[in-house]
C-alpha cells in the first residue's frame, strides 16, 4: 500500500520569534540592574520631629548643643570654640549626656558641607543620635 500524502505537509509550521522575548528580558535585567542600588540607599537619615513615649531612663542635664555662625564661628552650649577644641570637648560632654545626642544648627548662609564635617566629627567622637534644628526667623 502506499502512503498517501499527508494533509498537513503542504502547510509551513510557525516559527516562534524569539529575538522580542531576549529584547524585554534583557531590557528588565538592565532596569533591575541599576535600580539595585537605590535599594541598599547609604545617607543621613533624618526622623521626622514627633512626640515620643519616656521609656523610663533617667534624663541628664548634659546637652551638647552645636551652632554654626555663617562668619565661620562655633558655638558649643552657646559657648564659642574652634574646630580643635570641639574635637576634644565632645566626648567629653557625650560622656556625661544619658541620651549621647547631639543638635546641629546653623545661619542659613552656611555652607552644608561645614554642616556635615559637624555631624562626622560628632558621630566619630561618639554621638549616638544626630539632630539637626532649623532654626525660625
């Protein structure tokens, strides 16, 4: 006997076009790729001022306020000192503060990066939180 032709072999099969498919994958990929680093984000994180509950430790009369002049100025619990002396009277004052937090305030005319050497020297020297206090007028 012989075979007949098929009735399907006259018709052409679909070919699967793939190259669209690699298109958006890789695309993806990239977008995945570079958005990565904004999740793993490294800054200073401020909080936002709010009222908190006491947890019950004991207050210290120590408060180591830190205000920025616009002349170039440093005013340490409304004391001047130079960048040399706060250096060596922060961990002092951290030491004898409960809380070990600091607050930063300047003239708006200051420049942010004095603002954010302040904030290194005071986390190197210990401070366990950083404030920073805009001041109004």
């Amino acid at each position: 006997m012989r075979r007949g032709k098929r009735k399907y072999e006259g018709i052409r099969r679909g070919k699967v076009n793939i190259v669209p498919l690699v298109d958006v994958s890789l695309s993806l990929l990239i977008m995945f790729v570079v958005a990565l680093p904004f999740v793993f984000e490294t800054g200073i994180f401020v909080n936002a001022p709010g009222v908190a509950a006491t947890k019950g430790k004991p207050s210290s009369d120590i408060k180591v306020n830190i205000y920025l002049k616009s002349d170039g100025s440093i005013l340490l619990n409304d004391e001047p000192v130079d960048r040399k002396e706060l250096g060596k009277l922060l961990p002092e004052l951290l030491k004898r503060s409960a809380d070990r937090k600091v607050i930063v305030s300047a003239d708006t005319s200051v420049d942010y990066e004095r603002v954010i050497e302040i904030l290194d020297l005071s986390k190197e020297k210990g401070a366990a939180e950083l404030v920073i206090l805009r001041r109004r007028g």
